[in-house]
C-alpha cells in the first residue's frame, strides 16, 4: 500500500483503510494510517518546483484532503460512501501534513482533525484515541513534529471518553 501511494495510487490503501477501520485496533489503525501516509509524492511539477497537473498549481493531496475531488470520487459498490469518502480524505490529509518536502497546509490540517472527530463518533471502542489524535496530530503537524499514535506509552487505553 506504500509503494503503490507513492506511485501516486491511492485506491488500496484507502480501501485497506476502509475495510480495517471498525475490525482493528485503533492505535493499530492509526499507525497503519501514518505508515502507508509516509510514502514519498512523486507528482509532475513544474520548473519552479510546484505541483503541476494540468495548469493547477497546488498539491493534489491537499485537494483531495478538502474534499475538492469528491464529487468526481465514486466509491466501490457495497461499501459505506461516506466512510470511503472519509478515509480516503484523511488518507491524502496525513500524506500532506507529515512530507517533509513540503509546508504543512493550515487548511488541510483543519480537516483532519474534522475527519479523525467524524471517525471518532464511528468506533465508541475507540473514541479517546481517535478524539486525541484529531487534537493532536494537526498541532503536531503543523509544528514539523512526527504525528503520535495516542496511546503509546502515554496510559490511553481508547475505551475512555473523549480526553
């Protein structure tokens, strides 16, 4: 899922994502998340070093993580669209937020912490860790610092409430 991202394809890992989201465990989840997130963004640019597709000039992660390329998306037949939607945002949301080549986009990281708020209220196993990292990961991010998975070695057990 990895290498396949960064050769810019993201449809397995999302429905990997998917498919993984209520039957794993949560820091298991978000580390899988982060993991698959950390492959390199190999995107045609042009002679300035910006991302080229087209005539746009921006990030395709970060369109994608803003749900700007939704309505374009459709999700496979059989599965929730809102959960694939979500999944596949945050997907793109991590990928932009933690490459070190690029500026963390404020807005973006916006959004992930609204997408890890919505997951939130899917797993109530899961609420605490996933409520930490939408207040963690998008501070982390946007100071450089590598997103933490909740839970590891800091006491969070994921069946508290939203602390």
């Amino acid at each position: 899922m990895h290498h396949e991202l960064a050769l810019g394809k993201a449809d397995f890992a999302v429905a990997h994502l998917r498919d993984t989201f209520t039957g794993t465990d949560v820091g298991t989840w978000l580390s899988a998340l982060v993991f698959i997130a950390s492959a390199p963004y190999y995107h045609a640019h042009d002679p300035e070093g910006r991302d080229f597709d087209g005539g746009h000039d921006h990030d395709h992660r970060a369109a994608v993580a803003l749900g700007r390329t939704d309505a374009e998306q459709r999700p496979p037949q059989g599965v929730d669209p809102v959960l694939h939607l979500r999944v596949r945002r945050l997907l793109h949301a991590v990928w932009q937020l933690t490459d070190p080549l690029v500026l963390p986009d404020v807005k973006v990281a916006e959004r992930l912490r609204f997408e890890l708020e919505q997951l939130s209220n899917l797993r109530p196993s899961g609420t605490a860790l996933l409520w930490r990292a939408s207040r963690d990961w998008p501070t982390d991010a946007l100071a450089g610092r590598p997103l933490r998975i909740p839970g590891d070695g800091d006491g969070e057990d994921g069946d508290g409430g939203r602390g």
